[in-house]
C-alpha cells in the first residue's frame, strides 16, 4: 500500500457493509497504509484472573484500551477490535503519539485500578508486511448507529504473536498514570441465555488452510448462525437487565478521574441512582429517550466479528451449539481450521458511551464465565 496524502483519512473513506454473511468477500477489505501502526494489548495470566471470577475485570481492562485511545483521538474514527482479555487496533501516523500515551497510561491503570497486568505493544504495519502478511481492513455495522472494523490478511494475528513474545513491547505509563476513560461502563447485569446456552466461538485457519476452504467453513457456519432467532444476539429485545447500585460501580469510579476514589464512588452512586430511576420509568429528559437508547443498545452490541478469525458470542439452543461444533470439528479433520468453544449460561456487557445523546454508543459482549479468554483455551489445546 503505498503511503499518500490520504493516509490519515484512509479509514473513514471505506465503504461500510451491513450483511454479515459478506464478511468473508475480500473486496470489503483495503490494505492499511504502510505508515501506519497496529496497537496490540492482552492481560497476562487472564485465565488466572477468569479461574477467580474477575471476568468482569478482564474485560474492563480490554474494553479501556479502546476508551482511552478513543478519547485521546478526540473520537476521530479508527480501526479497532475487542478481544475480551485485551483489544488490538490500528492508527494514522498523525494520532501514533496520542495512542501510544493512551496506551501506556491504560497499562498503568489496568494494574494500579484493576489488579492486573496488561501488555502492549505497538508494530508498524511494514514490520507486519516484511513477513510477506497483510492488514487489511472492512467496515461493518450492524445497525444504522455504529460500524466495527475486521480485519483479514493474518498481520493482526502476527502482531499479536509478536507482542506475546516481547517484541515491540511499549512500556508502561508511571504508576498513578490515568487515562481519560470517559464514557466507560459495566452497569448492566449479567444476561442470562434465553435460547438455551451462550457460547463463545473463535475459529482461525490451520496452517495449511486453502484459503477457498476456510472462507466457506466460515460463511457455513454464519449461514448456520443466522437460521436462528435474532442471529444468535446474545442482547434482548428489551435490552440487558439492570439493577441500582450496579454491580460495575467500583470499576466504574476507578475509571473516573478527580478526587479520591472514596468520593468517586458517591457522586457515581447519587448519578447512577438518577439514571436508573431514569431507565426504569422511562423518563424522556434533555432530549434523552429511553426507549430509543435501549434499542440502540440491542443493536449496537459487538457478538460477531473477524480478526483474522471469527469471534461470536451467540445465544443459540443446545442443538445449534452441537450442530455448530459438528461442522468445525469435521472441518478440523480435513485440515481447514482451528476452533475453540466453550459454552457458559449468561453473556456480560461492557460499554463505551461517551455521549447518550448520540447514537454511536458501542457495547462489547463477552461471556459471562469465561467467554474468549475460555474458548481461546480450547483452541490452544488443539493441535497445531
């Protein structure tokens, strides 16, 4: 890809694409701009923390990395994917400063806040492509409010290989660095399955995968997903259930900037008091529609996505979860793919809304009981 004038605008000029099912057609997707660089992030010894039932933990410190280059890109679109345990994404040469400051603070803050720790790096898109791979990138929505990137080529995959074996490694902030992580929330409840059991499901090419093979393996198994009700979506019709105080308060506070934590937390108990008083009637206020922002959220919801490889969290009936397995372990025995997947009764969200006056709110959903990071596990366990 050659490096021109349109390289800091680059993102924002693909074209969008609504059906699923077209995911894998590689004319959505365009070559990142050779100057550009991919930010990787994962927390270390995740299965740990998941083995303890910080899930909710896990995936806050993931869903702060894109809160925190976002906000440090002043909302500006860019490329992003969320990976339940971490979140991978990809800058212009213009915003690398702001993100690698986001970035590093986020770490800081991950471990100082949540307990954990997170590694990042960053890798130019020509170390990925001295490899012989590629980045290329698609735009998806699925709905009118929102688009999520996907990405294809096998270099995000790589760079995240390479960030795990310490390559490109990008220190962290100082301890006490905070990054503005406005708009970053937990408030809703788990949400149980309605159809049966959730299941988190990672598929990736075998090594020696024809590439024709593994994109009919995939576009079956999504012609298999979309057969049932809403696609899978793990999100009611009526949104995620919610209680007062929510059970991601402290995460919430922790988030927040100014004054001790202790006072934090009681101007967000009076504010989230007035929000969920707000939800539960159905209060419509300074141009705020509960109604409309409820159906947002239900389509807004992150559950599928390709990052060299499909990632769904789907609520979907016992039988749809054999059939589902059925058709990637056959497809592992002919050698097309690697799977993981692990089934658990409730899906979680993790939200990212720097403004509910607006439409483009976006909520990540993972597993409630281990989600990615568990399905992840099993696909290690396969062989190579």
């Amino acid at each position: 890809m050659s490096v021109g004038g349109d390289s800091e605008t680059f993102y924002q000029s693909i074209a969008v694409f609504r059906g699923f099912r077209s995911l894998m057609d590689p004319s959505l997707y365009s070559a990142l701009p050779d100057d550009w660089t991919i930010g990787v992030a994962d927390i270390v010894e995740s299965t740990k923390a998941i083995a303890a039932q910080r899930y909710k933990a896990v995936n806050m410190a993931g869903a702060a990395v894109i809160a925190a280059v976002t906000n440090a890109l002043e909302g500006r679109d860019f490329p992003f994917v969320f990976g339940g345990d971490g979140a991978s994404f990809a800058v212009a040469p213009g915003d690398l400063e702001s993100a690698r400051e986001a970035l590093a603070a986020t770490a800081a803050w991950v471990n100082d806040d949540l307990d954990l720790r997170m590694r990042i790096a960053l890798v130019p898109v020509a170390a990925v492509r001295a490899q012989g791979l590629d980045v290329r990138v698609a735009r998806y929505a699925p709905s009118p409010n929102v688009s999520y990137a996907m990405f294809s080529g096998g270099g995000l995959g790589w760079a995240e290989r390479a960030m795990k074996r310490g390559e490109f490694a990008l220190p962290a902030a100082a301890p006490g660095a905070h990054p503005d992580l406005t708009g970053l929330s937990c408030r809703f409840e788990e949400i149980p399955s309605a159809q049966g059991v959730i299941v988190s499901v990672l598929v990736v090419p075998s090594p020696q995968a024809d590439p024709v093979g593994f994109r009919g393996v995939i576009e079956d198994a999504i012609a298999l997903v979309e057969r049932s009700p809403d696609s899978g979506r793990p999100v009611p019709s009526g949104g995620p259930p919610s209680r007062w105080p929510p059970v991601g308060l402290d995460y919430e506070a922790r988030a927040a900037r100014g004054g001790p934590l202790l006072v934090r937390r009681a101007a967000l108990l009076a504010y989230t008091l007035l929000a969920y008083l707000i939800m539960r009637f159905g209060i419509s206020i300074g141009g705020f529609v509960p109604k409309t922002y409820v159906q947002q959220v239900v389509e807004n919801s992150d559950f599928r996505k390709y990052d060299d490889g499909l990632r769904m969290i789907l609520d979907c009936t016992p039988e749809l979860a054999d059939a589902l397995e059925q058709l990637l372990s056959a497809a592992t025995a002919k050698g097309i793919v690697r799977y993981g997947l692990f089934r658990q009764d409730a899906a979680m969200m993790t939200c990212f809304t720097p403004s509910a006056l607006r439409s483009d709110h976006v909520h990540f959903i993972d597993g409630a009981r281990g989600g990615y990071a568990s399905a992840a596990l099993t696909l290690k366990a396969m062989p190579a």
